[in-house]
C-alpha cells in the first residue's frame, strides 16, 4: 500500500483486518491468521522504544500480570505459559516490569542496543526485604 | 414478522411528501433513522404510519436530532442494507458534518431534502439555501418539481446510488410546501414492480459480514487524504452521469416517464432562455410559453441534476441561445448565484456569445410570480437584441423596497 | 444467546487470542489499550466496534492501517455510538427479514473519551440509551481531552491543571467537579452501568461479561490513566491505576436497573488521596501552601462521596 496513487485502492477509504475469510478470530492466536497488509499487526513500532524489556524464564511463575496489563499486545502468552515479548510491536513502556511480581524480576528494562545474553548474564540475584 | 403489501390506484391524489414517503416504503429500506422537520416531517411521518400499519419490515429509528439521523444512516448503511432519510433546512445544516462523512466513506444512503430557507430570520418556507449549501458534500443530488418527480426520483435515487460502480450517497430535492404540500395526480406502480425496478439491496464492504471484518471511516492526513479526495471526485465527475442516465434509460422504458439530466422545454428554436431549479420551471414553462405568443422565442432549462454538474449538457442545451437568464433561490451573500457563476464557467470557454445574467428570487417562499417572468424575459430579448447584457449583472426580484441590484 | 466465555483465573484469561493489534499509534504506556483489550477478551462473540474521535481512534486507524480485527467505524467526535445504533439496527432488521450473511449475534460496541461522551457526544448517547438499542458504551476517562494536548473536558477533576484550565499564579487549575455520568446513564433506566478501572481485571471483566449478557444499552465508565496529561512516567501506568482505585478517588461500582447500587471493590487499605494527587504532574501546583487547602477539600469529598456510595449501596437504591 506504499504511496498507491488515487486509483489504487478501495473506495472509501476502507479497510480490511484479513485477507480472505477469517472465521473464530476470537479463538485464532496471531501465528493461525491470515493478516492482511493493512492490518498494523504486519507493521513495527519497534524503533520507539529506547529501552526494552529482556524475559528471563528462570524465575517467572506465568502469573500474566504482564500479558493482563500490556498496552501493546507484546507479551506472548500461549497454553497459559508467558514464552517471549513481541519486539516489533512492544513499544518499551515498563510496565511489564512495574506489575512482574516475581524476585527478582522476570523482565527488567535494558537499553535497547544491549545485547539480551549479556542482560540475561547480568541477572540481579534475589532481593532481601530490609524489615 | 411478515409485512404486508399496499394496493394503491393507478393514479393517487398525493402531495411530494407522501410521494416520497410511499417510495421509500415500496423500496422496503432496512432502516431509516429519521428526525421531523418542516416541511419534510410528513415524509417522517407517512414511513412511521406504515410501520405502524404493517407495511415496513425495515427499522425505524427515531433518533433525537438530524445529526443523529445522518450518523444513524452512516452506521446503518455501513454495516450493509438499504438506508434513507429526510430532512430540511436546519435539520440538514445540522446534518452537514455528517453529509461529507458518508460521501467519502461511499455508503449508499438516500437523503429527501424538502427545500427550505435557512435562518436567520428563521423561515419555514421553501427556497434553495439548503439545497445549496449541500452542493460542495459529495452527494449526487437531483432535483423534482412536482410530487410525481418526488416518487419516481426516488427510485432513480436508490438504484444509483447504490451501484457498486457508484457507491456514493444521493439527496432527491423537492421545494418546501410549494411541492411537498401540493398534491397532485400521482402515477404509482404496484409495489412488486417498485422493488423489483431498484432491485435487492447487494452489500458491499458490509460491517456485518462477520466474517470479513472491515475498518471503516479512517484517518487520513497529507500523504493519503488527496488521493482519496480526487478519488471520490474522479468516480463522482466519470461514474454517476453515465449511471444515472442508464437508469433514466430503464425508468423510461418502465414507466414511459422520460427524464434528462438537464431538461428542457421549448429550447428547439429558442433565443431567449431561463435557467432555474424546482417548481420554478413550470411556472418558467407556463410563461415561456406565453412570451411565444408574443414573438418572443422563450425556452426553459431546468437543472435535474445538480451534482456532479452537468457541465457538457448544459453547454450542449444553451448553445444557441443568445440570451439567458441565471435564477438563484438562494441568497448568494456577497457573490453572484451559484447558477450564474456555474454556467458562466460552462459556457465561458465555448464559442457561445450568450449575454449572461442573476437573478435572485423567492427566498423564504417568496412567489415567483408569472409577471416576475415576463419581464425578465422581456430583458433577456433586449439583451438579446443588444448583443450585451442592458442590466446589472445581478438582480432581486420580487424584494420590497428600492429596485437592488449589484454587479 | 450465546455462552459467557469462562474466565477463572489470569492463566485461563491469558488464552485469549486479541482482537486488537499492536504497531497502533497509542502512546507507550496507555491505559486505553488495556481498557479495549480486556473489554473485547471478556467474549468471544463476534464484535461490531466503533471509536468517536480522540486517541483511541486515531491512533489506530490511520490509513493505510487499521489495528482492529472486528469490523470497526468511525464517522466523527459526538456520534460514535450512534454509529453502533445504526449498525444495530441493521443487524435487527437483516435478521428479521433473513438476511444476515452469518446468523449470528455480535456485540455492539461503542468506545469514546469522556470529552466525546460527557461533552460533545452527551446528546447522541442520551439518545441511543432512550432508544434501548443493545450496545454498550465504554467510556476511555481520561478526564481530559488528550488527544488535542490537554484541554479541559466536564470530566477534569477540581484542582487538575488543563491547558484551557492551567494553573497559574492566581489559579489552581480546574474549578469545576467530574460530572457524575454514571449517575446520569443509571438515569437512563439503563439495565447496567458500572465504573470499572483496568487495573482491577478481575472486577472489570466481571462488569463487562455482566453488561454483554444485559439486555440494553449499557455504560461503562473505565478509567484511563493518561501518562501523558496525567504526566507520570509511563511503566506508572498500573501503580497509578491502583492508587486511583485504592483512594477511592476512582471507587468502583455498579448500579442495576437504574436502581440497585453495588459497591464491587473495597480496597484493604485505602491510600490517602494525597498520595493519588502527589503521583501526577497535573496536580504539582496543589502542594504549593497557597493550595494545600485543596488537598484537605479532595479528601473530603472523596470521604462523602463513598459515605453515599455505601449508604444507598446498603439502603439498596
């Protein structure tokens, strides 16, 4: 849909979500679907971010505060297991991080050149609550 | 719930309103979101009896302004069936907001606009002002002068507008009181062939086609809007003339009832000639037709469709004349009439040596009287006679007070 | 009718596949894209949407991208939900003539800022709610209009500095109260309105899933902390939302039928308000001594304000 000149497109300015029919969407994960190219799924807000989220599997317990409370759809939750953040379309907010209860945390902000390895490497141990 | 069928004459006593009601009722619209109006409430009325009577199937949804009525027929039609309403005057300026909103979403959606002025002074009576002010919206308009034009516009109306080469949403004009209050003998069809001639509704980019869901009415800023504005401009300047004379074409054959884009009367061998809108032009034709009798060749035009523009008929019907007459029922405040300047820009790069002159007339439901015109037709044969416009460029006729003229 | 979808636990809620797709322009941190997706995860039904102007909708319909997979409208600022009525009743009069291209019944629903529903909008939404089509309306409160940068809605709380009510040397920003819409679609006669806040998911999705089953226009009134005009930072976007709920700034209830007023979440250990205030950019000047009165006075009304809630909840009106 690049620059289409003004005979390109469909009237009205309209439209569509997919490409063809799209039965039980309600119940079809993003892999099943058939999106079509003016759906923004296809489309990334990843250069916004300048910080990013790194998940360490280790120590989350798939509470889903993350996937509840994402603004941005990014938090992959599959068969009520949290797998992966989606980098094309988590725009770096925090707030994953703010609600993770687990310690320590099971997503932390990293800048977003840094490289996940080394983020994972770097891992802070277990807090001690000071009483 | 089953609907029942109306038998009607072959001719009935019925004034533009109920005309336009009974056509909507024998297109069997799905819904029809409608706020009352003077001098449209009848039309409102007449489909609300009908429901009441068991003849509509559609819904009715009585909505709490014109501004919700239009957005009710935008959400309507969006989500795929037959759609119309009605409205006047400030119901319609009401309305404006949501006119340009249809057009460009390109929902079929049908739109009786019984003309009448606008306030202020408020006024309840018919002229152009209205009609006028929808002209820059995107909508196909077309324009009767009697009730029986009302009824069979209507399905004109409905089978344009709803074609998915158009697609864009269509007014079918009446003048206030003057139309919509007169009743007169009315051709009718039987309700099978009404429908059958506008056809089954056929949905396109249908919101409730559930399983192909769409996005309607976006955003669009300097890198889409143009081209999604010269669009709708490009379907509304190639695609509708050609469709609604098609459909001229098959209402003919149906009803032998011939109607033209740009009409006219008396114009084979006329010199002089009246270019007006409404019932004006009958009143025009009576009078044409009597400055015959008196050696003066009078012709009329009458303006049947508004927009798009009849650009190539009008200069085709005023080709030879030598000199016509511009009448504007609508206050042009501080320009000359939209007729005037649009045949001016018509005629202006032809080899027509017309003289060209405005006249303003009839706001607020102020007569035209048959005298009015039979001196502007005496002055258009003077100007005739004299190769150049004798008058000012702009006139009001029929206003108390000193003779106002500008230009 | 179709069935409730079954929503124990977040795990179980956490299977939802959404309706609603990410790269929209929203601003990172923005409670709206919690609001709509807990609204449209609470069914699996097929949904039939509309947005009125202001954030939600243009930042996710902006040509040549839509980030809605039900089918969606907008026409303009004040008429989003009649835009839904008019869907409605098509979907009721295709039904009935036995048109539908699928039979089935989809939700209708109509989303808005409180600017398109407390102030521009009021009329058309009065008028869907007298009429009784079967929709609802969520309201995206943001108390204030965000999406033209700050301006004051007749949802800005006293005390809130807007850009066309800022706070100055001789003002305190916003002189008026929140209008109290609840009360107002409850007027209605409306089969349910609740106030719901996406924090609080649980209570949400309840109030939600109770308004799909409801039969009539129902109104939803859900809070949207606005990192932007509230001015906190946006991962704050939860805490936020929590201390609005926990001061009772924002108390969460339900009232049925026009009549039957439930309070449905009583916080362990309400926060002062103080604490709400001191979080937001927007109330900074109200810790100047010249306005600290007007602390005292929030909490207060505040105090009456759930003193009422409670009294009619018990009295059962």
């Amino acid at each position: 849909m690049e620059n289409n000149g003004w005979s390109e497109f469909e009237i009205g300015a309209m439209l569509r979500s997919f490409e063809g029919p799209a039965t039980n969407i309600a119940t079809t994960h993003t892999e099943d679907r058939n999106y079509s190219a003016s759906n923004s799924f296809t489309a990334s807000v990843a250069d916004w971010r300048i910080e990013k989220p790194v998940f360490n599997k280790d120590y989350c317990i798939d509470c889903q505060f993350c996937w509840i409370y994402c603004p941005d759809m990014s938090i992959i939750s599959r068969d009520k297991k949290m797998i992966g953040v989606d980098m094309d379309h988590c725009k770096g907010c925090g707030i994953c991080v703010e609600v993770c209860p687990t310690n320590p945390k099971s997503l932390l902000m990293f800048q977003e050149q840094h490289d996940d390895e080394v983020a994972l490497a770097e891992w802070p141990e277990k807090e001690t609550k000071e009483k | 719930m089953a609907f029942d069928k109306m038998e009607l004459r072959d001719i009935e006593v019925w004034d533009g309103n109920f005309a336009a009601a009974q056509a909507m009722r024998q297109v069997q619209i799905d819904v029809v979101a409608a706020y009352p109006i003077t001098p449209s409430t009848p039309i409102v009325e007449g489909y609300a009896k009908f429901l009441a009577d068991g003849y509509v199937e559609g819904e009715f949804v009585m909505v709490e302004s014109e501004h919700a009525a239009m957005s009710g027929c935008i959400g309507a039609a969006a989500a795929g069936g037959r759609v119309a309403t009605a409205t006047s005057s400030q119901g319609f300026a009401l309305m404006v907001e949501t006119l340009y909103q249809s057009s460009g979403m390109r929902l079929p959606i049908v739109l009786n606009v019984v003309n009448r002025a606008l306030a202020a002074p408020l006024n309840v009576n018919g002229d152009h002002s209205d009609m006028y002010l929808g002209r820059d919206s995107g909508w196909i308009q077309l324009d009767a002068y009697s009730p029986q034009e009302a009824y069979d516009l209507n399905f004109i109306a409905f089978k344009v507008s709803e074609d998915h080469d158009v697609r864009l949403p269509c007014m079918v004009h009446q003048d206030g009181f003057m139309t919509s209050h007169t009743a007169q003998g009315v051709k009718t069809f039987t309700d099978e062939v009404a429908y059958d001639f506008v056809g089954e509704y056929k949905p396109m980019n249908d919101m409730l086609d559930l399983d192909h869901p769409v996005t309607h009415g976006v955003q669009t800023e300097e890198d889409w809007h143009f081209e999604h504005k010269a669009r709708q401009h490009n379907d509304l300047m190639t695609k509708v003339m050609p469709k609604i004379q098609e459909v001229f074409d098959a209402f003919e054959e149906l009803s032998g009832r011939k109607y033209n884009i740009v009409e006219q009367y008396d114009m084979d061998d006329a010199d002089v000639a009246v270019v007006c809108m409404g019932t004006s032009v009958e009143t025009a034709r009576e009078v044409a037709k009597e400055m015959r009798a008196e050696g003066i060749k009078a012709g009329v035009v009458g303006i049947r469709v508004l927009r798009p523009y009849p650009f190539a008929q009008i200069i085709e019907a005023l080709k030879d004349i030598k000199s016509i007459a511009a009448l504007d029922r609508s206050s042009p405040n501080g320009a000359p009439g939209m007729l005037f300047n649009e045949l001016a820009g018509a005629l202006y790069n032809t080899d027509s040596k017309a003289t060209l002159s405005g006249y303003v007339y009839g706001l607020g439901g102020r007569d035209l009287t048959k005298a009015h015109l039979t001196d502007l037709y005496k002055e258009l044969q003077a100007n005739a006679d004299a190769g150049k416009v004798l008058t000012p460029l702009q006139q009001f006729i029929g206003v108390r007070g000193p003779k106002l003229t500008f230009l | 009718m179709s069935e409730i979808k079954k929503i124990k636990n977040l795990k179980e809620f956490s299977t939802s596949a959404d309706r609603f797709e990410g790269a929209n322009l929203l601003c990172p941190g923005c409670a709206h894209s919690i609001i709509v997706r807990e609204v449209l995860n609470a069914t699996n039904d097929d949904l039939i949407l509309s947005a009125a102007t202001g954030c939600l909708e243009v930042c996710t319909a902006v040509y040549p991208y839509t980030s809605w997979d039900a089918s969606w409208i907008h026409i303009g600022f004040e008429n989003g939900s009649t835009a839904v009525a008019g869907a409605e009743a098509m979907h009721k009069a295709l039904k009935r003539k036995g048109r539908l291209k699928q039979d089935r019944d989809p939700k209708f629903v109509s989303f808005a800022g409180d600017g398109a529903s407390y102030d521009i909008g009021f009329q058309w939404i009065s008028g869907c709610f007298e009429r009784g089509h079967n929709m609802m309306h969520v309201v995206l409160d943001n108390e204030v209009y965000a999406n033209t940068g700050g301006q004051r809605s007749s949802s800005t709380p006293i005390g809130s500095s807007a850009t066309t009510s800022p706070a100055g040397r001789i003002s305190y920003g916003e002189k008026k109260n929140k209008k109290d819409m609840l009360a107002i679609m409850a007027a209605h006669g409306s089969p349910y309105v609740a106030q719901v806040a996406p924090n609080k998911w649980k209570n949400m999705i309840k109030a939600i899933q109770h308004g799909f089953e409801a039969e009539g226009p129902v109104f939803i009134n859900a809070m949207s902390a606005c990192t932007t005009e509230w001015k906190f930072a946006p991962e704050d976007t939860i805490a936020i939302s929590d201390l609005a709920t926990d001061s009772l700034v924002f108390p969460l209830y339900e009232i049925i039928d026009g009549q039957k007023l439930n309070i449905t979440y009583r916080p362990k250990n309400v926060v002062p308000v103080e604490e709400y205030l001191a979080a937001q950019g927007r109330f900074k000047h109200l810790f100047k001594d010249q306005y600290k009165y007007l602390i005292k006075e929030w909490q207060e009304r505040v105090d009456q304000k759930w003193d009422y809630l409670q009294r009619r909840e018990e009295a059962s009106v």
